[in-house]
C-alpha cells in the first residue's frame, strides 16, 4: 500500500534541501504571492501554467517518461513503465535509463514516485489531454462522470459500489490499474465485437507518438485522418455494436450514440495499452543523438571569429549609419521588402542575410524609429550608442541576437510566401535560440561540431520547445557565423564569457580582436579614403558628407566624386569648411586632385539660380544662360530668356533642377528674393579631444520605436543592451516576460532556501486573508483558494498575471495583465496584448498564473 497519493503529501515528505532544489526549478511558483503553506505550494505546481513552464524547459526523454506515465494512468507503475517505452538490447541499462530520466520528471515535480506507483502531476492531465494520442487516462474520463454512472461500470467488473461518489470514483479508477484484468474482460467479447474492437486498437495504435514533444514545436498540430471514421454501413454498424458492447462491459466511458457517425464513448488510454502486442513500444530516446565533433585549433578559430566580429561590426555601422542619413523605406503592410533590402545591399556592399540580421537587432536595441508612414531612420539613442567602444556595441549587438525573438534571416513561412525584415517580430517561440545554440558549442572547448543538422538535432532533443518553422535552426547557425559567435563549428574566443554573464571577460577579449577607433585617414590620388579599423564617428561624420562609402570591415573606404561634392553643397555645407575639415581629419594638405576638384566644383556651383514660376532661372554669366537655352537635350523644359540674365521654364521647380543637373550643370534652388533655399550649415563639431566616450544630449519623446510591443511605462533607455540572459541553460531560457511593468515597489521574491524551510517548519508570518482576497474568492467562481489568493495580490501590489478569460464569444484567451483595480466584481487593468485598458469580470476568469519579472 502506497502512502504519498497526492502531491501535497510528497511535498510534505521531502527533506529542506531536496524541496529547495524543487523549488529552484520553479521560479515561477515563486514570483507571484508569497506561499502561505505546502497545500498552496502544491495548488501552484499543479496549475497548468507551471506544468507548462516545467514542461517547456524539458529534454525529451522527460517528456516522453511523463506522458507515457500519464497514458499509463492507474497502471503507471516502474515495472509497466519500463515495458512500455523504447528500449535497448541491454534491459540492466534500459531500466537504468528510464530511472534517471523518472528522477530528473520528479525534480521538476512532473511526477513523483510512490513506493512502485508513479503519480503525475494532475496539471499535467490538464495540459496533455490524449497522451500517446491514444485516449484519455480513465481517472481524467471518469471524473466527468456521475455517481449512478460509475456505479454501473463498476457493476459491469462485478463490483458493489460504495454509498459515497469518491469512493466510487476512487474503486473504478483502481480497476483500470489492472492491465491483465482489461485484457480478461475483453476476452469476454462476443467474435465480431473482439474483432473490431481489435482492429480498432491496432488502429489507434500504429499512430502514436508523443503529443508533447510535438504539441511545444512553434508548427501547428496536424491530426491525421481518423480510419475509424467511415460512410461504409457495414463497417458503422460493427463499430455501434462493439462501442455498445465496451460501454456495456465497463471498458469504454460515456455514451454510445452517434452524431454524423462520431461516437461519444471513448475507450481510457489504459485499454489501448492492455490490448497492445508485446512488440508495442512507446517513443523513448534517453541518449541524445549524435553530434560529430572535431578538434578545433584554438588560434584559426580565433582569427576566424575576429574576422567575423571585425566584417559584421563593420556592416552593421555602415547600414545603420546610411539609414541615419537617408532612412529605409517600409512597405505599406509593414517590413522592409525585398526590392529595398536588395537595393540597400548593393549600395553598402553587403549580403540581404547581414542586412536583415542587422535591421533587428537593431530593432531590439532601440536603435530604429519611424521618419514618417512609411520610412524607418535611427532614433535618439544611435548618436549616444555609436560613441560606445567597439567592443561594447559589439557585446550588445550579440546580446540582441541572443535574446528571444523571430530568426531574422529566415525569409521563407512555413507555407513558402516571402517574409519581409521587420515584419513580425513577435514570432517564435519565445525560447532564445540564439543562446542556447551558443551555450551548447561554448560548454565544448576546443572542439568544433562538422554538421549543422546534427547541431539542430541536439538542440531539439534537449530542448524539443525550440520547435520553429522549417530552416529556423539552419539559419541561426548561419547568424552564428555571421557574428564570429561561432567559427567553423567552434565556440569564439568571447562567447563562453557572454553565455556566463561575464561581460568583463568578453569585453576584454573583444578590445583584442576587434581594431581600435581609428582617426588614421588615408587620402588617396585616385580621390579615394581609407580607414583602417573602426573609423571614429566625428570621421564618419565629415566622410559621409563628402564621399560615398565604397567599404567597410578591416578597411573602411570612401570615394569623392563630383556627384559626392555637389550633393554636399546642395545640402548647404560650404565648400571650405568640407576643405578645413577634410584637412584637420588628415592631418595635414588634402592630395592635389581633390584640393582641385573642390575648388572646381565650388566656383561652378550656385552660378544657376533657379526660381519658383513655372521655374525662372537666373545667372550672372549671360553666355552661360544662353548656352543653357540652346541645350538641345533642355528643351522640353520650355525655357526661353526674358532678359540677359534671365530664363523661364514651363517645368516646374524639382523636375527643372533635375534635368540641369542631369545635364552637367549646378544649379541652387532660390526663393523669389533671390535667396538660397538651403542654408549653409555647419559640419559636426569633432569629439572633444578626440574621445569616443562623447556620448551627446539624449532626446525623449517621438513615436514609438518599430516592433516595440512592451508596455506603457518606463522605456528601456535607447540603445541600451537587452536584458541580461540567465546562464544555465535549461533553467532559465524560458522567461514569459508578457510585457510587464517594472515597478520599484514591488517587493524582492523569496529565496528557495528560506521558503522551503519555512513551508516545512509551518513557521508561517503571512497574514491571513485579506478582506479582498475574500471578495476576490467569492466573485471569480472559477478559481482555486491559490489562484484567489494570486490575484488579490497582483491588485494590491500592480504585479502583472497572466489570466485565462472567457470572452463574450465563449472562446478563451490567455491574457497578460498589470495595474489592476478591483471596481465592484469587475477588474480594470492594462492588456500586454491590446497595449489598452480593459474590463474583465472576475466570473469569467478562468484561471491565474504570475509572471516572471
């Protein structure tokens, strides 16, 4: 006789260090009120949201031991267990092998042993309905059933039954444990029901598989076609007899009927099991599968990563420095298409993968904001961030690739239609792949994985949650590479100290690899600029003024032409001040033949005037206005002189100013008194003393950064780092953030070490119920003592929680919520989801969970 039959009573058996351990799995069950007593304490690790977040975090032999326990039901025991799932050649290392994965379920209290009994975790019945995608466990099918019901299935195995419904419920629940007893009782059946009732079995069978390791995948589930489901009125009519004859006989649970042929009795997954062959084996893979592994040469994997780090820094400067300059159009329905990220890459000389892969990490840090509807430029928070160190905006750029989020170079949907960059961030998982990808290489050192798939393979098996459309990990590892984070298959030389949470670390090896600021500018004859290393910004600053960048990376290179000088002139810079500060960049005299050709394009430049009339155009040199006219290719512009030193157009002023330029000529735009139109401006005052630590006034205010989906409240200062990743890698990857609010007053949660031995001593100095957690209780129907108890605290406290709502359409939807007010038996408060107030009734809340900080 076993004596730990609910969780709460195995709770109650462990010793302080093993519930602390528990406990430490679960930060969840911490994070939200504090817990009053070890029955609420087992209230909140059987709530689904727990059982999910534990099951999330899991490798998948855990979850297959888990839900074959749950398929197994009343008869999950060690021994049916063991004879159930996959094994080896070796039964000494199978039995071995489902022992430890059964210890490792029962330290994330997915279940837990029972002198030979297995008992799982009631949330998880709640999360896996048909485990095996065989049937519902008989205690699942028959708590939906009535006293006089389960007293005729007891009846049926020829049993008396007991006066009170648990009991009843309790003796039925006990007859299912018996595997052989089921297999008698369908013996028992006329010919043609064994028959059916056989193929049927052998159906349902052929296609189990393991429903959570599936269902935790990002791709939608998609249910096969049911055999048993046919319009042959033969084969109906066998099928009515055999569930009657189950029904009758105490197998099957519910009705027999039929409603467009689907029947509503169901045979408990434990019958399926007892009627299995031998040769039946539920998924078990308790080894993780191969991963190739070479020796990596720690100093080519550390020139290959510099170079990386060194091409991507580079890249990523020089696009978000030209979308500073000129911004990036979006598309009507949103993102950044294919035509703009091809025309963009080819003007910076770059790849479409390492653009994408810019654009969102630069969308995660903050770094991008709207110019207009339809035009993306850099926010406030550029200026101060491209002051930063190289090594430090490179430690932030592969902390955004780290942190959770759609895979930015994956360009394909599951259903093969293009996906434009941008275009939805909130994709994903929620799990950081990028992270997990980096630890897995980085806990390897000195060795190199060969295969890619294999990689993915692995990371699949530890972590099934990553799930993602086809490709996703393919492409990660590409951005991997792409960002030095990975070398030939090897960890770089800086991820081990990022996968810890040791930035000094990292940001020392980084000062290493990458190349210092440099101010060292190297004019050329051939009107050509080049920087070797990380060009300084007030450098950029004046460089893309005057030239068109040509290159960037380990050399950065510009090129002057007349179009370069002539735009910056028409922008209003003044031709010696682009010579004084080309100078003070070099050092010293500009090469002759740009010295020359400033001088030339500055005497010619503004000889034009063109006016608004149609458009009038004026110049002080009659023989050049004159020439002007008679220029063939000028025609259809309609001009014709009025006066020496005048000329009117038929075409108006943009399209005038145009055609000039296009013929060769510098025009500039005046006003009818004659005056420029663009002023003359000054070029960017340098760094004083030359310092990259400038990091200029921080402007607030302006529209909402694109993709930014957080709450109201207190923005992540722009251009700052994404939140530090957690370094154990299967404890803390999952953090269901929900957008919520930071809040100073909130207070600290309490350590697993001090709740655990305050749960088992009953040393408890919380309170009793307040007089809203009582008016919260007796208004929200729907909800356990525990979960009551959860959201009166988040009311008084402006936590955020996560609600199951039951809307007016009678769908649930899963909600995010903070800064709740209690108004009569209604709850106002801000929905992550909508980013707006809303109104919910507490007799329509279903179930609440906290959240993470």
């Amino acid at each position: 006789m076993t004596g730990l039959p609910t969780l709460h009573a195995w709770l109650a058996a462990l010793d302080a260090d093993r519930l602390q351990e528990l406990l430490e799995q679960h930060p969840l069950v911490l994070a939200g009120a504090r817990v009053r007593s070890l029955e609420e304490l087992a209230s909140r690790l059987e709530h689904p949201a727990t059982v999910s977040e534990s099951l999330m975090r899991a490798p998948l032999p855990v979850l297959e031991v888990v839900e074959a326990a749950a398929a197994l039901g009343a008869a999950a025991t060690l021994q049916n267990l063991v004879g159930l799932v996959d094994g080896t050649a070796d039964d000494a290392r199978h039995s071995e092998f489902v022992a430890h994965w059964l210890a490792v379920a029962e330290s994330m209290a997915l279940l837990w042993i029972d002198g030979e009994q297995i008992r799982v975790n009631p949330g998880v019945n709640e999360v896996v309905l048909m485990p095996l995608a065989l049937g519902s466990p008989s205690g699942t099918s028959l708590l939906a059933m009535t006293s006089d019901q389960l007293a005729r299935v007891l009846s049926a195995w020829g049993h008396s039954a007991p006066p009170r419904k648990a009991e009843r419920w309790a003796e039925a629940f006990g007859l299912f444990a018996d595997l052989a007893g089921i297999r008698r009782m369908a013996a028992r059946a006329p010919g043609q029901v064994l028959q059916t009732l056989t193929a049927h079995v052998t159906r349902r069978l052929a296609s189990a598989r393991c429903v959570l390791a599936e269902s935790l995948g990002a791709e939608p589930l998609v249910e096969p076609d049911d055999p048993d489901y046919s319009y042959d009125p033969a084969e109906y009519r066998a099928r009515q007899q055999m569930w009657q004859w189950a029904t009758s006989a105490g197998l099957a649970i519910g009705r027999v009927g039929s409603f467009y042929g689907y029947d509503e009795a169901e045979l408990p997954c434990e019958v399926y099991l007892a009627l299995a062959p031998a040769s039946f084996r539920a998924p078990f893979h308790p080894e993780p599968p191969p991963m190739a592994l070479t020796d990596a040469v720690a100093e080519q994997t550390e020139r290959t990563s510099a170079a990386a780090a060194t091409q991507f820094l580079g890249t990523a400067m020089a696009v978000l420095e030209a979308i500073a300059r000129d911004g990036i159009a979006q598309l009507q329905s949103g993102g950044v298409g294919s035509r703009e990220l091809n025309r963009y890459a080819k003007a910076i000389g770059t790849d479409v993968a390492t653009l994408r892969l810019t654009l969102t990490l630069a969308v995660r840090l903050d770094l991008l904001d709207r110019r207009g509807p339809r035009e993306l430029g850099t926010g406030p928070g550029f200026q101060t961030w491209r002051r930063l160190p190289p090594a430090q905006r490179f430690i932030d750029l592969v902390l955004a690739w780290m942190s959770p989020g759609a895979t930015a170079t994956l360009d394909r949907a599951a259903d093969g239609h293009y996906v434009p960059a941008l275009s939805d961030l909130g994709a994903g998982s929620g799990i950081p792949t990028g992270y997990v990808l980096a630890r897995t290489l980085a806990d390897l050192p000195g060795r190199a994985a060969s295969s890619a798939d294999q990689v993915a393979a692995r990371l699949a098996w530890g972590m099934p949650a990553i799930g993602g459309p086809p490709g996703m990990l393919t492409c990660i590892w590409r951005e991997a590479h792409l960002l030095g984070v990975l070398a030939d298959g090897a960890a770089g030389p800086f991820t081990a100290p990022l996968c810890h949470a040791d930035d000094a670390g990292a940001r020392e090896v980084l000062d290493r690899l990458l190349p210092a600021p440099s101010r060292q500018v190297l004019f050329g004859s051939d009107l050509t600029i080049v920087v070797p290393g990380n060009p300084a910004p007030d450098v950029v600053d004046v460089l893309d003024v005057v030239a068109r960048r040509e290159g960037h990376g380990v050399a950065n290179t510009w090129r002057v032409s007349d179009g370069s000088i002539r735009e910056a002139l028409d922008s209003g810079y003044a031709a010696d001040d682009l010579a004084g500060a080309l100078r003070r960049i070099a050092g010293g005299d500009l090469p002759q033949a740009l010295d020359y050709l400033l001088r030339d394009i500055a005497r010619r430049h503004g000889q034009l005037g063109v006016r608004p009339a149609g458009a009038v155009v004026t110049a002080d040199d009659p023989a050049l206005l004159a020439e002007v006219v008679g220029t063939r290719r000028l025609h259809k512009l309609g001009l014709a002189l009025v006066a020496p030193t005048v000329a009117v157009a038929d075409a108006a002023v943009p399209m005038l100013l145009r055609e000039l330029r296009a013929a060769g000529y510098l025009p500039v735009q005046t006003d009818l008194q004659g005056v420029r139109t663009v002023q003359l401006r000054p070029l960017p005052a340098p760094d004083r003393k030359g310092s990259d630590d400038d990091a200029g006034d921080e402007v607030s205010g302006g529209p909402r950064p694109i993709g930014d989906t957080r709450s109201r409240g207190a923005r992540r200062a722009p251009g700052s780092r994404p939140d530090r990743l957690e370094p154990d890698l299967f404890d803390e990857l999952l953090k269901q953030m929900g957008g919520q609010r930071q809040r100073s007053d909130l207070r600290e949660p309490e350590s697993p070490h001090d709740a655990a031995r305050r749960l088992l001593t009953g040393a408890d100095d919380v309170e009793p119920p307040s007089d809203l957690e009582q008016l919260v209780g007796a208004e929200a129907r729907h909800l356990t003592a525990a979960e009551a108890h959860e959201l009166a605290d988040a009311v008084a406290t402006g936590r955020g929680v996560q609600i199951t709502y039951l809307s007016q359409s009678g769908g649930e939807t899963r909600r995010a919520v903070s800064d709740l007010a209690l108004v009569g038996s209604s709850l106002y408060g801000y929905c992550h989801l909508r980013q707006a107030e809303r109104n919910f009734r507490l007799d329509r809340i279903l179930s609440v969970a906290p959240l993470l900080p």
